[in-house]
C-alpha cells in the first residue's frame, strides 16, 4: 500500500546499518579527497538495506540510520549531503540551503514513500533544509541501485569502496574530476588528474 512504512526488530541491523554508512562516508572522503565545502549526493533505498525490492519497504528509522552515520562524518569536515529523492518526486535534492545559496528553490517536503525516507531524515535533520531540482556533486554514494549519475559532475570516475555493502544494499561510489580539454598540443595541470584541488 501506498502510504505504508516498516519498522525493522532486529535494533542490531539498524546500528549495523548506521555503522555501514559511517564507514562508507570516511572511506569516500579519503578516496576522493573531499574537503570542506565540497557536495556529495547520496541516493538510498532504504529497502534495498533489509533486501527488499527497491521501493517496496520504506523504512524511516534505517533513513534516519544511514544519515546519522555519514553525517558523523560529513558534518565535522564541512562537507554537505544532498539527500535524491526517489523518482516520485524526480530526484530531486535535499540539501542545507547554505550549500546552494544561489539555487532555485522548488516546494516540496519529502515523505517516506514520496521522497524517500533518507531524503525525509535529512529534511527533518537539516537546519535549514531546501529542496532544488538539479545539483552538480563533487562525489557521491549510490545505496541499493538509486541512479546518482544526473546529479554529478562531469566527470564521474568510479571508486570501488571496501564497504560495498550497507544492510544488504550494494554501495556504488563516485568522484568527479575536472574534464580533459584541447587536443595533442595541450597541457595539463598534473595536480587536478585525480580531482578537483584542495579549498
């Protein structure tokens, strides 16, 4: 049904869950070499953590798991997550509106099964949170198969992380650099190969 959500009995999955994510996002920022300021957009079936079909079991206390475990992370080092939203709301962004100052900002308030219950945790955890329709991420985190990809940078290079797996959801990670340009005749800036540079 529609308007259903699940609650999960086993409290060690959920800690398993949070400490999943936790590790995920501290092998993420050193991988991509991500710093203060930078974005990094996390797509999450909360169904696809307890080997559900994705969409099928949303969950709201694994949404509010998962992001309490990358926010440990993320939030000490000033680096902000843009929580996508599942397809009936687009995938859209949730984001702290400090992040995209400048940004179009659309209305809605994401609900566990419009939206997401990761990206319903991060707009109740927010500050102040925004909803935008479009975001370009300095990296990213795909929990359960979610479709990051249209809210990277170009370019996105794949990054195989020791933790592939939060719950039972697969974890595909990304990283961006900037685009090679010119041709036989140009030189490059040997620093930014492997990323954009420190702020």
């Amino acid at each position: 049904m529609a308007g259903i959500t699940y609650e999960v009995e086993d409290k060690n999955l959920v800690e398993q869950i949070r400490n999943d994510a936790m590790n995920a996002a501290k092998e993420l920022v050193e991988k991509a070499r991500l710093s203060a300021g930078n974005i990094v957009v996390i797509g999450c079936s909360t169904s696809s953590t307890l080997g559900n079909d994705i969409g099928s079991h949303s969950v709201p206390e694994v949404g509010k798991a998962i992001f309490e475990g990358l926010q440990s992370v993320f939030k000490q080092l000033g680096i902000y997550i843009a929580a996508q939203c599942c397809e009936h709301l687009n995938r859209a962004i949730i984001i702290e509106r400090a992040a995209v100052p400048n940004a179009e900002i659309v209305n809605v308030v994401p609900q566990p099964k419009a939206g997401g219950s990761f990206a319903t945790a991060c707009y109740n955890a927010f500050e102040h949170p925004a909803a935008i329709e479009h975001i370009k991420a300095d990296a990213g985190i795909d929990i359960g198969g979610t479709l990051i990809g249209m809210h990277l940078k170009e370019v996105a290079v794949p990054l195989r992380l020791e933790q592939n797996h939060i719950g039972k959801a697969i974890v595909l990670a990304a990283r961006t650099r900037p685009k090679f340009i010119g041709g036989e005749r140009a030189h490059y800036d040997e620093s930014l190969k492997d990323g954009y540079p420190m702020r």
